[in-house]
C-alpha cells in the first residue's frame, strides 16, 4: 500500500518537472510574446482564420489564359453574356464584399499584434504600446542597422515579427 501512495507523488512531480522544462530555454529558443487581446478581437481573428480557409487564394481574371495579353490579376466581368458576372456555379468566384474580414481584426498580423514599421532605431520610438503593437523591419534596411534595431527592440521588450 505503501508503493501505490508514493506512485501518484512521483507522476504530479514528473508533471512538474514536464511544466518547467517548457518554460526552459534550450539551444537559443525564446518563446515569442504575446499580445495582450480583449476577447472580441481574439474572437475576430479566429472568425478570420476560418473564414480565409473558405475563400479562394487569389481572384483571377476571366479567361486570362486563353489571351498571353490578358494578365491574371483581377478585373470585373462586364460582358453582356459573360457567364462570370451572371455568377454561374461552373465559373470561378467573384470577388464580393462577403469575403472581407471582420473589422477588429483587419490590419492585424496573425499573431494579433498591430504592425509598425521601422527602418531605423529611432522609429522604435513610434511605437507607444508593445502590448499591442509589434515592429517589423523595413526590406531595406541593412545588415549592421537591423542588428542595432532588434538589440534596442530586446531593451525595450518590444517583439519584432522579422528577426532573421
């Protein structure tokens, strides 16, 4: 009776010990920060998570490949009789209001935070909030000038969405 008392002991301690050694960080990997969301917002993300699954990758132009002149990005059907604009089932999809994303949730990286771009250190300073709002580098910034950024973005404890 004895054995069985100890035996639920050690599986909460292994359940411990399984805990920390997630906080833990092994080989360079720092668990990424969060941003604190109310509710609906979080609801409104995940509504367009859903909701992007259901509409098409990209709206193509009608027939674009039938014509090497036409190209692929997205132009309204106007023809008299084209079987696009009459929304027949057999066509690809219109682009219609109905596909938009929720309002709280637009201009939102996936993470939920709001994007604020910067091209130098200074630009750190525009950001008011790093609860909410995240920075991302500029493509044009160098080498030696994104290395400074992210190293005052960590003071700061500010998350930067493109570290590498």
């Amino acid at each position: 009776m004895e054995e069985e008392a100890e035996e639920p002991e050690e599986a909460e301690e292994e359940a411990e010990e399984e805990e920390t050694a997630e906080v833990v960080e092994e080989g360079g990997y720092t668990p990424h920060k969060k941003p604190t969301l109310p509710a609906e917002v979080r609801d409104a993300l995940a509504k367009r998570k859903v909701e992007a699954s259901n509409r098409p990758k990209k709206f193509l132009r009608q027939e674009y490949h039938r014509y090497v002149r036409l190209k692929t990005g997205w132009r309204r059907p106007k023809g008299l009789h084209s079987k696009a604009r009459k929304k027949l089932i057999y066509r690809r999809k219109k682009v219609s209001v109905g596909y938009g994303s929720p309002k709280l949730a637009r201009d939102l990286h996936p993470s939920g935070f709001e994007e604020v771009p910067i091209f130098n250190v200074k630009d750190l300073d525009k950001i008011d909030d790093p609860e909410r709002q995240a920075a991302r580098i500029g493509h044009s910034v160098g080498q030696r000038k994104r290395e400074n950024i992210i190293n005052r973005a960590d003071e700061l404890g500010i998350r930067v969405l493109n570290r590498s």
